[in-house]
C-alpha cells in the first residue's frame, strides 16, 4: 500500500480514537470487568496507541501526495470500529473489535496489502456485526 | 581661500557619504532584524528531540510486552532526527545569507549544508518536490558564497529562493503542525491510561494524593510542550509569510512602508520565541 503522508496521519489519528475509545470502555466498566478482560482490553489499547506512533512515524517521512485508495478502507473501517466501540456493551463485542483493529495495524506496518484488505474486513464485520 | 573651500568640500562629501551609508543601513535594516531574527528562532531544535526521544519515554508508561515495538519505533525515529534537523538548519543557514546580503556582507556557506546535500544524495528525503525545493535553496547559498555576493544581489536571492523555500517552510509546518501534535496526543493518552489505571487500583489515600501530584506534573509538561509546538509553527508560518513579503516588495525593499511592514513580521516571530523560551 503506498500511503500519502496525508492518509498515513488520517490512520495514526484513527488508531488513537479506537486507543481512547477502548480505554473509555474499560476504565468506565471497570467494576464490572473481570482481571482477564481488563488485560485483553489494555493490551490491545497499548497495541492500538503503539500502532498510532508507527503510522505517525511513517507519515513524517513519506510523500506528500500519491494517494492510494487502500487507504481510505482502512480509514473507513478503523472510524466504524472506534463509534461502534462507543456504544457497544458487552466485552465480546469490544474484544473482537479490538482484536481485528491490532490484526489490520499489524499488517498496515508489514506493508502486506492482501492481509491488509481482509483485516479491513474483518474489523468492518466486527464494528458492524448486530449486538 | 581655495584650500579653506576645498576643505568644506571634503566636509560636505564626507557628510553625504555619511548620510549615504547610514541611510542605506537604516533602510535595510528591518529585513537584517527579521533575517537575525528567523535564524535565532528557526533553530529551536528542542521538539526534534522530543519527538525522536518519545517511544523512549513511553517505556515508562508501557507494559513489558510493548518494549520491542518501542525500541523498534525509537530506532526508527533516531534515524529522522538528521532529516529533520537539516531541514531547520537550512532556513537557518539561509537566514544568516539574506541578512548578510542586506547588510552588504559577504555570504559564509555554512559547513554543515554538506550534510543535507549527502541526505539529499541518499534519499534521505521521500517527498521529491520537498528534495528539490532543498537542494535549489542550498545552491543558491553555495552560490552566493563562491561568487562573493554583496547587497546589489539581495534581490536576486530573494526572487530565486522564495519558490522553494516556500515549500521547504511548508512541509516543516505539515511536520511539526499535525506530527508533532498528534506524538504528543498519543503521549497524554499513554499518561492517562498508565495513571488512571494506577489511579482506579490503589486504595491508599496517601498514595493516591502522590499520584494525583505526577499525574498534574506531567500533564503540565505536556501543555508545556502543546504552547511550544503551537509557537514553533507561528515562527515558521511567520518566517515564510515574511519572506513572500520581501519577495513581493522585492524592487522596493528599502521603501519605509516595506520596511515598517517587515518589522511586523519580526515582532510577531519575537513574540514567538519569546513565548517558547518561556517554558525552558
């Protein structure tokens, strides 16, 4: 996938809105979740914030311009995923969230567009999947 | 009587030459104060290092299991910094020549712009117009240099440079404007999710008044840090607006209403710096 500096900082900003949302979940259920789900949701916040910096990183020293549609379906999945992580209830639902997103941030920075394109998919199905 | 009347008139010529010289100074002199000026405040080097050292400092917030991807995303940045660094240099370096040329000066050519033409050569740059509008800004400096430019050139440099340093200013202002803003979001999240988890665990009063006092300290420094960045791209706004005026005004520069209008700009990028050192 060959990112613009302007879709490498759009993707950084979106994985830090899906960091933020996990963390609002978990500290805001934090009575009510158990000690294992607290860790999943930290791990995959910690994984998320971290995959925020890569993209950041990149976005400093790449080109300006040549922008690439792949792209805006990442764009497009990771902002389903951080609304649906807002109104999402059970901590299923925001594990598999979470986990799809860390799954498409791990292939955006191993530059494999077909793994890419199905985790976009997958953390679509995941955000959109009914309640 | 002749030689008293030959001697008024070497009085007069000095005089005139006098005014000559004094008024030329003068008349430039608002372009020599806003060169000094955007060369002293274009080397504020402190947020490069921020951002470069920031996977280093996210450490201290992270657990264990994010320690790879931390020391691989350190390694990454470190190898930014020279990048970076030269860009900031090159407006500074660039800075000094226009203020030595107003100053009727001759040019130094600044060493280290070697290292930027290496950069250049290594691919260093990713963006290919950025790498362009570099190299034509350093040519020119090397130019005025060997070919012993005075202040009869100042308008040359001006008309030459302000294309490419328009875009060299601009990418810096894309870097620091939405990159070094968002590595400091993502470090107030770090700092939030480390102490409110800190927060939310204790249940001792006096521990917890302890961690409420860092949490208030750091997140001190990350505002610090938020004016910092806010008041180096009003520098590099100011520094490129200021020179697109030299360039419109580039046939009249010793004009007082341009002269006035200069001053301006090194008012505000006075201001500026002022503020940023404020925090140090």
């Amino acid at each position: 996938m060959a990112l613009s500096s302007a879709d490498a900082f759009k993707i950084s900003r979106s994985f830090h809105d899906l960091s933020v949302a996990i963390g609002q979940y978990r500290f805001g259920n934090w009575e009510t979740l158990s000690e294992d789900d607290r860790r999943t949701l930290e791990d995959e916040e910690w994984s998320l914030l971290n995959a925020s910096s890569d993209m950041l990183t990149k976005a400093v020293g790449l080109t300006l311009d040549d922008s690439d549609p792949t792209g805006q379906g990442v764009l497009a999945a990771t902002a389903a995923a951080a609304k649906a992580v807002k109104t999402l209830k059970q901590v299923g639902k925001v594990v598999n969230v979470a986990a799809a997103a860390v799954g498409l941030a791990a292939a955006i920075v191993a530059k494999d567009p077909g793994a890419i394109a199905k985790n976009s998919k997958a953390v679509f199905d995941a955000a959109t999947a009914p309640v | 009587m002749t030689r008293a009347h030959t001697r008024s008139g070497l009085q007069y010529l000095v005089l005139v030459w006098f005014a000559l010289v004094v008024s030329g100074c003068a008349n430039l002199g608002a372009i020599r104060d806003f060169a000094s000026t955007s060369s002293d405040a274009a080397q504020y080097t402190q947020l490069v290092t921020i951002y470069v050292a920031t996977p280093t400092r996210l450490m201290r917030y992270e657990p264990e299991s994010q320690r790879p991807v931390l020391a691989r995303q350190a390694s990454e940045r470190a190898a930014q910094q020279e990048p970076l660094l030269l860009r900031q240099r090159l407006i500074q370096a660039y800075m000094d020549g226009l203020g030595q040329l107003a100053a009727d000066g001759l040019t130094t050519y600044d060493a280290q712009l070697d290292n930027l033409n290496h950069a250049l050569q290594s691919a260093k740059f990713a963006d290919q117009s950025e790498a362009a509008a570099l190299a034509k800004v350093s040519k020119q400096l090397a130019t005025a240099a060997t070919e012993r430019w005075r202040r009869d050139k100042l308008m040359t440099l001006i008309e030459q440079s302000d294309g490419p340093l328009q875009v060299v200013v601009g990418a810096l202002v894309t870097i620091v404007q939405t990159g070094f803003v968002a590595d400091l979001a993502n470090e107030r999240e770090a700092l939030n999710k480390y102490y409110t988890e800190l927060q939310l665990r204790s249940r001792d009063p006096a521990a917890l008044a302890a961690l409420g006092e860092w949490r208030e300290m750091r997140e001190g420094q990350i505002r610090d840090r938020e004016s910092a960045i806010g008041n180096y791209v009003v520098v590099l706004k100011t520094i490129g607006s200021g020179h697109h005026k030299l360039y419109e005004s580039r046939r009249e520069l010793s004009h007082v209403d341009v002269q006035a209008q200069v001053h301006q700009y090194t008012i505000r990028l006075r201001d500026a710096v002022n503020a940023i050192r404020s925090f140090h």
